[in-house]
C-alpha cells in the first residue's frame, strides 16, 4: 500500500488547479474530474467506488450483492480512458499503474456479463489501445508490456462461459472461476432471463479482443448470439425486438419494445460496429431496425413503447436510456431527426434538472407525471449534445452543456463526489457516485466543449463504445488477425453451430 500511498498523495498536489484563474468550460469538467478522482484515491482505493456523501467505500455486503461490482477499483477502471479523451497522458499512465497493481479476477466473484463487458473489457481495450500509442509512436510509457491486453483476454475467457447455453445465447451473469453452472442451480428464475443489448451486443468488445489477440472465439461465438438475436427474435409482424428473453428457449417474455432501456444499445452498435469493422452487413442491420422503429413508435418528437405484435396497445412511458439515440442518429447522418428528439430530453432537464428514469409522456409535468424518479447522472443527453455539435455546430449545445456543468456542479457535487438523484421531485440524493458519472457523463462533457480538438488519432474509424471508450483499428492489426487467428477452442470449436 506505500506504492498506492505515494501516488494517491501526488494525485492530490498534481491536480490542483488556480483558484484565481477563469476557467473554461472544459477545464471546469476536467477540474471536476481530477477532483472526484483524488477523492475516490484518498477515501476509496482500492474499492470499487466511494459513496460521495458518507465517503467510504460501498459495505463488502453490497459488494457482494452487486452484479456491477467485482472487488476491484471498478471507478478506475471504467473512468481511465476519460484520461485519453482529456489527453492526459500522465495521468492515464499513473492510474494505469494502479489498476494493473490491484486488479485481480477473484473466484467465486458474480457479476452481470453485459456490465462487465462494456464496463472492464471495453476499458481494457481502449486502454491497450492508447498505450501502445504512446508506446510505439510517442515513445513514452514504453514500459508498457500488454498487460491491459493480457487481462482483456483473460477476462474475455471468464466472460465466454456464459454462452455455454443450449441455444448458444448468453446468460445474463456468470461466476468466476464457475462459468454458469451454479448460478443456474441458485438462482434458476434469474438465468432463464436476458435482454437483447446483453444477448446481441458483446460482439463488440468480443471482435475487438478477436482481433487484437488472435483468439477468433470471441467474434464467432458473439457474432453468433447477435445473429439469432436479429434473424430470428425479432417480431415476425414488426420487426421490433422485445424488452426481454428466455436464452435457453429463445422465446419473448415481454411484449413490448422500445429504444431504451433493454434494447437501446443493439441500434447503436449495429451503427458503430458498421463504422469499426467497414462492415455493409451490420449497416443493414441497422438500418432494418431503425426501419421498424420509425414506423411502429415513433411520435413525433420521441420514440414510445408499444407492443412488438402491431397493436396499437403502448405504455405510456419513456426512459432515460433513450437520449442516446439522437447520438447515433447523428452518426447515420439523420441530423433533423436527431435534432427534434434530443430537444424532448432537453426540455425534461430544462424542467427537472435532471431526467427522471421513466416519464409518463402523457402527463403535463405534474408530480404524476414521473413514473420512476430517480436519476444517477446518466450521460446519455450530454452524449447526444456533443455529437449533434459536432454535426451543427450550433452553440445551443454548449449553452445547454455550460447549464448542465452549473448544475453538477451546484446540485450535484456532494462532499467527497457527484451525487445521483433518489427523487427529483424533492431533491432527495443518493449516497452513491455510479462509475458511469466520471467515465461517460464528464467525458462527453469534456468532449462537448473541447470543439477544438477533436482529431486526436486521424483514424476514420474510431467509435467510442456504449459505455463511452475509445476504440479503433487500422491495417496492421487487421493484417495480423488475418495472418494469425485460430479456433481452436476445445467446448467451442467441436460445437457445430460455430
């Protein structure tokens, strides 16, 4: 603990920044950033979080009731690449050397299998990515020796286990050092239950890590899973996908779809998979569900949740999941579109200062009106902002980012981190900073008002995943993969399916 003491004592000093100077916009988020960091380092390393108004670490019993959390510095992990983002180099390089001395993959440890994805192996990707390119074009970390690419793969294996599944769809957790087998006996009525974005969307990070290590399981049995998620579970008289299935017996368990929560990420990384692979498939992919969203639910100025089978029989809701789509509609090139629904999500935050998680849409902003009220700083508004800027350049967006900044800032800053809201409509906080908050919300915000310098890599193909890292490949890697892959896994490669 002296090597962590002695760093977190130089994040603290290495921080600070003036008080007497004006600050930007951009370095108000990055001085907030930095702040929130040292406090985790001081109050909560080598925890997963920090609770922000109690300012101790989460109780090892909600650790181990948590499918987020892994016993490990969960915020580090998924904040790290805010660091590449911000271009911060020392920095990342620091934290890098936390986490590599702290993280560990402990036995007996469960943990949802989509999270930790798009939370731990998402970062790890990334966060190779950026180091081999200080590496080997900046010539600086060059002690670097793959280790975030070693621990991608190793987590990539504890993550595989869960599509060991009768129809080859994943389940929705699994247990370290167990695969699935005894979450099925304990916990049968949790297994027999996934949603889309955790059945389709590893393929992502799964492709990734393929690539990048040589080892095609990842892809084929990812690519899989998305395969039957959209050839053959979707609506045969809408094509919508459903909130929710059984991954064993591949039928719908609810009836209804939306473009939130549940269902949100599938459009977004048949998009983005399009944009990283230089892939036409996933491109049609995309444009057959979007397809069947305009024509089934959209209203005008949001998207609704209706049934899959053509009723006209919807919930009257909406949630907060949903503000992401203006985002990837932006980079489809829909930009009126995007434009007129992100205007919805700015009007609820112009009410509440928030976003409440479900809002009754066919309320008038009464106290009924809010479905579920609650609001953990989610970054998906601010996301959709920064890229409808970048496409507009409309300095409405960096208006409403500069609201946004004042507001965490003023409402939201607790004494050791950033608060979510347990109830808007009394402004009731919660004693809980999710890793999200640092690794997406301030990122995208950060990325919003830095309209100066954007081209950080030059590579056309760079795409930040669904839980905001950066990820890109160029021809060398490809070129390797190609020359190099193998399938040879013993369970997965002598199952005819693959």
């Amino acid at each position: 603990m002296l090597f962590f003491n002695k760093i977190i004592i130089f994040f603290l000093c290495f921080s600070q920044l003036s008080l007497t100077k004006q600050l930007s916009p951009k370095e108000e988020v990055q001085q907030l950033f930095n702040w929130s960091i040292n406090q985790y380092l001081e109050k909560g390393f080598p925890y997963d979080t920090l609770k922000p108004i109690s300012c101790e670490p989460p109780s090892q019993e909600k650790i181990d009731q948590s499918d987020v959390y892994s016993n490990n510095p969960s915020l580090l992990i998924d904040s790290i690449t805010t660091y590449i983002t911000m271009k911060d180099d020392f920095n990342f390089i620091k934290i890098a050397a936390l986490i590599k001395e702290s993280f560990s993959i402990q036995k007996g440890t469960r943990v949802q299998l989509f999270e930790f994805n798009i939370r731990v192996l998402g970062s790890f990707i990334s966060s190779h990515l950026h180091a081999i390119n200080l590496r080997d074009k900046k010539n600086i970390f060059t002690e670097y020796d793959d280790w975030f690419l070693n621990k991608a793969l190793e987590v990539g294996n504890e993550l595989i286990q869960g599509f060991k599944s009768p129809a080859g769809l994943p389940f929705s957790r699994i247990e370290f050092g167990n695969g699935v087998n005894h979450l099925i006996m304990d916990e049968p009525e949790l297994m027999s239950e996934n949603n889309p974005v955790a059945l389709a969307c590893p393929f992502l990070e799964f492709t990734l890590l393929s690539i990048l290590t040589g080892d095609d399981k990842f892809r084929i049995v990812s690519e899989y899973s998305l395969n039957v998620v959209i050839k053959e579970l979707r609506s045969a008289e809408t094509g919508l996908l459903s909130f929710s299935y059984d991954p064993i017996k591949k039928n719908a368990l609810e009836l209804f779809s939306g473009v939130g929560a549940n269902v949100d990420s599938v459009m977004e990384y048949m998009l983005k998979g399009a944009i990283l692979f230089n892939n036409d498939h996933y491109l049609d992919l995309f444009d057959e569900l979007f397809n069947a969203v305009t024509i089934y639910l959209d209203m005008k100025w949001f998207y609704k949740v209706a049934s899959t089978n053509a009723e006209t029989f919807a919930l009257p809701w909406i949630d907060s999941l949903a503000a992401y789509l203006p985002g990837t509609l932006v980079l489809d090139g829909k930009i009126e579109t995007a434009e007129l629904k992100n205007l919805f999500y700015i009007k609820l935050w112009g009410n509440y200062r928030a976003i409440p998680e479900r809002w009754n849409v066919d309320q008038t902003f009464t106290e009924t009106d809010i479905a579920l009220e609650w609001y953990p700083l989610r970054p998906e508004m601010i996301e959709s902002c920064y890229f409808l800027y970048q496409a507009t350049k409309d300095p409405f967006y960096l208006h409403i980012g500069e609201e946004i900044l004042k507001d965490l800032k003023n409402r939201y800053t607790c004494e050791c981190g950033l608060c979510g809201v347990q109830d808007i409509r009394t402004g009731e906080l919660q004693d809980e900073m999710e890793t999200f908050v640092l690794g997406e919300t301030l990122k995208y915000l950060y990325l919003l008002f830095d309209y100066a310098d954007q081209d950080r890599y030059n590579i056309d193909n760079i795409v930040f995943t669904t839980e905001a890292h950066p990820v890109y490949l160029n021809n060398k890697m490809l070129e390797n993969y190609y020359e190099n892959r193998f399938f040879n896994d013993s369970f997965f490669a002598n199952n005819p399916r693959y």
